[in-house]
C-alpha cells in the first residue's frame, strides 16, 4: 500500500512540475561554421522550425558560416536553394526579422581583416562570456551545423 501511495505522490508532483516546464520557452543556439549552401540552408530551416515551435533562439555564425552575414556575401549564400527556392541569407534575414538574435563569431571580423560595416544591418559580434553563457544554460540546446 505504501508503494502505490509513494507512486501517486511521485505522480502528482510531476503532474504539477509539468504545465511549468511546457510553458518556458527552451532556448536553442544555432551555431553555423558549415560553407556547405545545403547545410547553411538546413540549419535555418531547422531553426524556423524550432522558432515556430517556441523555441527562444540565437544564430552564432563562424568560420565560413560567418559569411551568410557579409552584405556582399557569396552567391552560395545567397542563390536559391530547392526544393523552395530559399537562400541561406534570406532565411537568416527572415528569422533576424523574427526577433531572432544573430552573431559572428568574436574572431571572424578580425580574421577578414574587416569591421563591422560589412556585416548585414542586425547581424551583431558575439561577445565570448555572454555566448558561452548562452551555450552553457540548463534549459539551452546547442545545434551545430
């Protein structure tokens, strides 16, 4: 009888604990450092997705992900892609459009021997301690691509 009580207890403590956690949002990094247009393309249509499903979610773009960024990108970041004829920077301007946060990498501005002025109106310069922050949070998923 004690067995089944401690059951309903353990029952009825998750039950409460449950409608908590469906109703915080999960936050979600999507870091990017792929020159791949497919991989480049996926990862903000993964993004979008998560993001509709109610996901609080910020972009880090790295290496050759960062150049989905630059305002004179390369045409593999900006040609459409099927089977929806969709860029890998045009997502990316929707989902900034979405109140998603977007970042390159501290070290990718320095690395092309530019500043910010090249980068898409939006797009940010990830500082390390609130990234790591941000990748380091309990309730974060870190997706890399």
């Amino acid at each position: 009888m004690t067995h089944s009580i401690r059951l309903t207890a353990a029952a009825a403590l998750l039950a409460l604990a449950t409608p908590a956690l469906a109703d915080s949002p999960e936050s979600l990094v999507t870091v990017v450092t792929s020159e791949n247009a497919q991989t480049q393309l996926m990862a903000m249509v993964l993004t979008t997705q998560a993001v509709e499903q109610g996901a609080d979610a910020r972009i880090l773009l790295c290496g050759p992900g960062g150049d989905l960024a630059l305002s004179d990108a390369p045409d593999t970041a900006t040609a459409p892609q099927p089977p929806q004829d969709a860029s890998p920077q045009g997502m990316l301007q929707m989902l900034m459009d979405r109140g998603v946060t977007v970042e390159v990498c501290a070290i990718y501005l320095p690395g092309l021997g530019a500043d910010d002025s090249v980068l898409i109106e939006g797009v940010g310069v990830a500082q390390p301690p609130a990234m790591a922050g941000a990748m380091m949070d309990m309730d974060a998923r870190v997706w890399s691509f």
